[in-house]
C-alpha cells in the first residue's frame, strides 16, 4: 500500500479556550488526548504516515509545512453556529482532501432546526418540531404536549436531562429559558417520542442515485449500495430512568464506562432493514460522506414507528465508550479497522485509491 501522508486533526479538550461564564460542558465534545494517540497508531499501524494537528488557527500554517497527502478530520471546533465546518473549509480553500462530510453538510447537520426541515421535505419522518428564538414565542398549533426541548447547535446530549421532556406551558417556557441562558442560541422544541433510542452507524459511500420517497412507493427501491450498515446500538436506560429519564449529557460524559450497551440492539429484522433504509435515505438527503451516525426514536404507542431524530455526520471514534466503535466491534470491526474503513472511503472517494 502507497504510504500516503495523513494528517489527523482534532481538538483536544485539555487544549481548548476558558472563556469567563462559559458552561461547565461547553468542550464535552472534543476529543481527549487518548483518543487521538489511538487514532494516529491506528493509522500508521495500516502502513500511512500520520501526525497530528490541533484543529485551530495554527492548522493554516502547520499543514501547509507538513504537505498531507489526505487529513484524518474529527474536528469539533470552538466558536461559531458553524464550527465543525470550519476546519474543512481551510482544507477547501488549500485544496487538501479530508475524510468525511463537507462544509455544507457539517453546517447543516449541527443546526438541528435545519437537517429536520430537509428530512420534512424529503417525506422522511421525524417529530413536529418548532425552533425557538424568543422565550414568549407561541407554541405552534401542530405541537402537543409532552414535548422536548435542547440546544439547536450542540452534541453528546449538551443540555439534555429529565428537564428536557416538558409537560405543560410553565414548564416548556422555563426549559426554553435556560437553553437561552445557559447555551445562548436557539432551543429546538420537539414532540417528544415515548420509546427506546437507536443509534445506526453507516461506513462508506452510496453508489448511485438514492430516492427520496418513502419505502411504501414501488417506483422509489431502496438503493443503499456502498454503504456498510454496523449493527444498531440501544443503552439501556432502566438504571437512569428516575435520575436522567433519557439518554443524557451526564450519562454520555460521565458514565460512558459504566453505561449497559445493548448491541445488536434487541429487534427483529424488518424493523432493523428499515432503519438501515432510513439511515441510507439520511445519508443521501443531508449530503453525508464516508461515516455517520443516525440517531432514531422507536415510538411504543405507535407499533415501534421509527422516528429520525438527528444525523451525526462527524461522529466520536474513542476506543470502547464511541457508540459507532461499539456498533463495529458488534460486528467483529476492532477500532483500528474502522479508522482505516473511514480513511480508505475518503481516499477511494476522492480516486487515490
């Protein structure tokens, strides 16, 4: 195998700003510096050169001296409705490949309001939703209670705790409240799907045209070429259902070690193909590339109806806790081989190999 030059870039937590009146939270999504030496003897156990490059200003010059063949991204970004797309648009801009989504599907996917309004377009079922940008905003007339509220522009369930599912007016207000004080942008309000938490990871590139109509239609097959489905992942809750009620920030940082994860989660085989047609048809609408994770609501007053809930188009790839490297290892994909699955997709995507 040719031995490219990779250059894996990622923002470690212990490296990232301390602003004054910054969340507590506010970095529970970048990366630990574990996680990113796993990745790079990942890659270089393959037969790449690979280093690593803090994903901020000093990446403009640092890889221009490096010169990469390709670059590894799990950037999260510090500031910005946009940050995961930033790093990508420097690579845009100095024409360097990199592995997974481009800039306009990375903006798209961290605004929650916005994949939703595609996935509604697309006919493709996800919960009534309504984006709240001032606290005495009326409630939409297609919205009932229970509903569910978060931050539009965050990840690993910042803002996400028993107080997110609201059941009435005083409570809704006060939940869409502290979104706004605490996280400073818009709240995503949703109806809130009473059942179990999916979680599909998909490797790899769809091969021709993927429609966008639902299974039902006859005209519209289910294309999914390309792409590898790993098995879908359930946590189980039933410990945390007082504490937390649903799958939290808390539970997501700070018991990520400890949590039960139910992989092959326990469903039958109809039900798995449509979560993986589903996740196809995700993929394909949203623009994604290379890997992603989607994220489902099985509704237990509907017949288990899935619910797509949200696309993770960059999602976490830490040794043994990353629901997508449980996902693997269920389907007997050790983490060094899931890393170079990714890799190999981008650089067949892009014809290096």
């Amino acid at each position: 195998m040719e031995k490219f030059r990779v250059a894996l870039l990622a923002n470690i937590k212990i490296k990232a700003p301390k602003l004054e009146g910054m969340p507590p939270d506010q970095w529970d999504d970048l990366d630990s510096e574990s996680t990113v030496t796993a990745l790079v003897e990942a890659i270089r156990s393959s037969g790449y050169i690979c280093e690593f490059f803090e994903g901020d200003i000093t990446l403009v010059d640092g890889i221009r001296k490096y010169k990469p063949d390709i670059c590894f991204n799990i950037c999260e970004g510090h500031f910005g409705d946009a940050r995961e797309a930033q790093i990508p648009a420097i690579l845009e801009m100095l024409q360097i490949p990199y592995t997974g989504s481009k800039v306009l599907t990375l903006a798209l996917a961290l605004d929650k309001p916005m994949p939703k309004r595609v996935l509604t377009y697309h006919d493709l079922p996800t919960p009534p939703f309504q984006a709240f940008e001032r606290i005495d905003e009326p409630l939409s007339n297609e919205l009932r209670f229970p509903l569910f509220v978060k931050p539009s522009h965050e990840g690993t369930g910042m803002g996400v705790s028993l107080r997110s599912i609201v059941y009435n007016e005083h409570d809704l207000r006060e939940q869409v409240g502290y979104i706004f004080d605490r996280y400073r942008q818009t709240a995503l309000v949703e109806k809130y799907i009473e059942g179990r938490e999916i979680t599909v990871g998909v490797v790899g590139n769809l091969k021709g045209p993927v429609a966008r109509r639902l299974p039902y239609d006859e005209y519209a097959p289910r294309i999914q070429e390309g792409l590898r489905f790993l098995p879908p992942l359930e946590v189980d809750l039933k410990p945390y259902i007082d504490s937390d009620g649903v799958y939290s920030g808390r539970l997501k940082v700070d018991y990520a070690d400890k949590l039960n994860y139910l992989c092959p989660a326990p469903l039958d085989q109809d039900l798995v193909d449509e979560l993986n047609w589903l996740a196809a048809a995700v993929f394909r609408v949203i623009g994604a590339l290379d890997v992603s994770r989607i994220d489902f609501r099985l509704d237990i007053n509907d017949n288990l109806r899935p619910y797509i809930l949200e696309i993770n188009p960059l999602p976490g790839l830490s040794p043994g806790v990353s629901d997508l490297v449980i996902e693997a290892a269920a389907d007997q994909i050790d983490h060094t081989q899931l890393v170079n699955m990714i890799l190999e997709a981008a650089l067949k995507r892009y014809g290096m190999i």
